[in-house]
C-alpha cells in the first residue's frame, strides 16, 4: 500500500509547509552562489600554481587508489569534477552513490515498526530508509523540495514491501515538525523509530567569511531542527522506541572550513548523550552515528567541482564512504534486537584509525 503524499504523475499540491521549503531552498542557493563567488575568486589568483599541484595530485591518487575495494564499487578518487544547485540532487550525479547494500539481507529486525527519516530522499537517509523498509519497517521521508528524489526513495521503499510516506517542508519550522509527526501517526497508526539527519552545509574559508545569517541557518537546521522533530516525536515514542542522530567526524574533531557545520555536529554529540539520559528512565533509547565523508550530494553541492575529485582521499582508508556502507549502524540502534541495552552512544564510521566518540 502506498501513502506517499507525492503524486507519480505531477508535482505535490502546494502547501504551506511546501512553500516555506521552497523558499528555505531558494536561501541556500543564494548562500551558495555568494561562496562560490568568493571560490571562483580565490581560484583565479592561484590558477598557475594550483594547476601543477592538481596535476601532480590527481596522477598520484589514479595510480594509488583507483582500484575498488573487494566486493565493492567505492567511489575512489579522483571523483568526477561536479557541483550541485543546492540543495542538491541525488539524481543529479555524474557518479551515482551506493544506496542498495544488495548483500544486506533482511531478518525482519524491525516488523511492524514505523520509521520518520528527516532527510530521507537521498544519501545516508535513502540508504537507511531502504534498510528499515527490507527490515520490515514502513518509512516515512522529511525533506526539503528535492521533489524527484523524494518519489524515487518511495519507490526504492515500496519494492523492499514497506508503505512510504514523503512530507515536503523545513525541519527549522516546528509547525512543520509537529505535522509531520502527525500525518506519519495517522499513516502508519505509530512511530517507533525517529531518525533526525536532515542538514545544511556550507564551507566558509575564515571566520570572516562565516556571516551570521548563515551560521543562524546552519543551527537552525541542523540542531534546532533535531530539537523540534524529537519534541514532536516524543508524545507518541513508547518504551523499546528510540531516537538516532546523524552527528560527522567534523563533531568530533573539528573542521577548519566548516566552523559553523562542525559545531551543530558537536552540538548533536552532546545533545544526543544528553537527550539519552533524559529519556532512559522511560525506555526511550538515543543513540548516534558519526560519519565521516560520505559520497553524496551534500558535498558536490557545497564544495568547488575542482575540490570534489580528491573527496575523502585523506582517509586512511583513501576514499569517501558509500551510503550503504554507514546505512547498517542505524539499523543495529534501531533494533532492539540487536541494541536493547545501548543508549547515549556516538558511533564513528570515518574509514580512518583513532576518531573517537
């Protein structure tokens, strides 16, 4: 059975809590081009030098890391050269990501549970949603105005024999947070599992660079946001139910060019341990995941195309995360199953040695 407020044949009727999408959209865009300005400048005046040091990079990276790992087609650089509209879309992507885990298979971990993922049309929250779908779960998508890849994540749930659910609006909005919540009760009769991952990006060179508009959008987003969706879960999470934020490696340790995104990552550590705490007198489990890069549309739409090619090369792995690779660990906290007694954990997945929780 299909619940998908997204029609196969036509755009989504206007709403308010699309609208406001549309415009949060049109926003980042903005504070995109005016970074790419500053990119485009910064580029011209070391265009001589840098393009040596492009090409003697790009020769070592083929001839270290162009072979995929065993079993695996991993996205290893150099990349393709690429960058994204915000917010960026999936189906846009010269190179795919891997979102199928198509030697995962199903035991039935989460049957009869009811899943919301903030963020759900593509990257790391398609991969996750095709995961609990094939666990048994119905899923439930929150995402911006990525209309197209919205429909294609419902579809990727209906195949695994879940109902889908696509709700089109701004995590920032708590109206929209508690409607959500809403429509995925009267969908799906519960929810048992909330899975906030929704976020914005956007590298800054210097502080002066970071203006606060933008670093009020980036914690609205993606701390604030997290804050209204748990609030609006919480009424309807029973004992055994649980809570999963997606944190970075930038959490925790940090990222020059991302000041602002960085510390809404650290935020989502201490919040995540916290709301752990709050909530485990009722049974209600909070938990983390941590990654580190991860090829998705996030990056190619904040980065320069010239950046993306070496994406995730400086891991000790050598190479950026597929989705499907980081899609498991939010299936392991979501099971009680498998994680009864885990709660208040941040667990790293950032194919280098020594990054910590």
């Amino acid at each position: 059975m299909t619940t998908s407020t997204l029609p196969r044949s036509r755009p989504p009727r206007a709403t308010t809590a699309s609208a406001t999408a549309k415009e949060t959209a049109d926003k980042h865009r903005a504070v995109q081009a005016r970074q790419d300005l500053r990119d485009h400048d910064k580029a011209a005046q070391k265009k001589a030098a840098a393009a040596q040091a492009t090409s003697a990079t790009t020769t070592r990276a083929r001839t270290r890391r162009a072979a995929p790992g065993p079993g695996h087609d991993e996205p290893t650089p150099p990349l393709p050269r690429q960058h994204l509209d915000k917010p960026g879309l999936e189906a846009d992507m010269q190179l795919k990501p891997r979102y199928q885990a198509q030697h995962y298979r199903g035991s039935g971990k989460l049957d009869g549970m009811a899943v919301l993922i903030t963020g759900g049309d593509s990257g790391v929250g398609r991969a996750v949603a095709v995961l609990c779908a094939r666990e048994g779960a119905d899923v439930a998508i929150a995402y911006l105005d990525e209309h197209e890849d919205a429909r294609k994540t419902c579809e990727l749930i209906e195949t695994e024999g879940g109902r889908s659910l696509a709700l089109a609006g701004d995590v920032k909005d708590v109206d929209f947070c508690n409607q959500a919540i809403g429509q995925v009760v009267k969908a799906f009769g519960k929810l048992n599992v909330l899975i906030n991952n929704a976020a914005f990006q956007e590298h800054a060179a210097s502080l002066d660079e970071l203006t606060e508009e933008r670093f009020d959008e980036t914690f609205r987003t993606n701390i604030y946001g997290y804050f209204h969706m748990a609030k609006a879960a919480l009424p309807h999470l029973q004992r055994g139910d649980s809570i999963i934020n997606t944190g970075s490696v930038t959490g925790l340790r940090g990222s020059k060019e991302l000041l602002d995104y960085s510390a809404t990552k650290g935020a989502i550590r201490a919040f995540t341990k916290a709301l752990a705490h709050n909530l485990a007198d009722r049974g209600i489990r909070v938990n983390a995941v941590a990654p580190g890069p991860v090829w998705t549309p996030l990056n190619p739409a904040d980065r320069p195309a010239g950046e993306v090619e070496n994406f995730g090369a400086k891991t000790h792995l050598g190479r950026p995360a597929q989705p499907e690779e980081i899609s498991p660990a939010y299936v392991f906290l979501a099971a009680p199953c498998c994680s009864s007694y885990v709660t208040g954990i941040v667990l790293p997945i950032t194919g280098s040695a020594g990054d910590g929780a």
